[in-house]
C-alpha cells in the first residue's frame, strides 16, 4: 500500500469543497447559489431582493437575467416559490431591480 491510496484504493488528500445548488424559479436551471440572486418573503409577507442571501423568510432564486426576472414575475412562479400574492407595487419594484441590475437580453 502506497502512502496515496488508503485500503479502499481511495486517494488521500483534501475532499472537494461543497457547492450548495440552487434552482432558477424563471427558467428552472439548476446552477451554484452564488451565480443567483435571493428574493425573500419577508415575516411582513413583503417580497424583498437579498443581497446578502441569508435574511430570515421563504427564499426563491433567480439568474441574473431580464428574461428569467420576466418570466417568473409574469407566470406566478415567484408568487408560488414565495407562497405569497405579489401586488402590482411589489411586482414593478421586482421589475425596476432588474432592469437596474442587469444587463438587457436581447429577447425582453
């Protein structure tokens, strides 16, 4: 036995670091959390972005893309991951952060 391999012929040596994945409410893609942006329903029922990824509430994700944030705001699929009712405010706010926030797509 060779000082690489243990008794299972597994080598030694430092595990791969865990990356948690996350599923995309607008186009269902499924990548790392960090490539995606949180929104929380907030113990108020409001919906809010989480820059931070880690305010207490019902979290949802979505890509950083116009097209997702448009589909998922005009399905009702963040409304349902959310398990809330988004109001017309709440959903134009949503729709102003993304225009803000990322760049356009050429199909919006």
């Amino acid at each position: 036995m060779t000082a690489e391999t243990t008794r299972k012929g597994k080598r030694k040596g430092p595990r791969p670091k865990h990356v948690p994945t996350r599923t995309c409410v607008g186009c269902r893609r499924v990548d790392a959390k960090r490539e995606y942006t949180r929104l929380v329903r907030t113990p108020e029922g409001r919906v809010e972005v989480d820059p931070t990824g880690k305010a207490n509430g019902r979290g949802a994700y979505l890509c950083r893309s116009r097209r997702c944030w448009k589909a998922a705001l005009e399905s009702g699929a963040l409304a349902r991951a959310l398990r809330v009712e988004i109001d017309a405010a709440d959903r134009e706010r949503l729709w102003t952060y993304a225009r803000t926030h990322f760049p356009p797509d050429e199909e919006v």
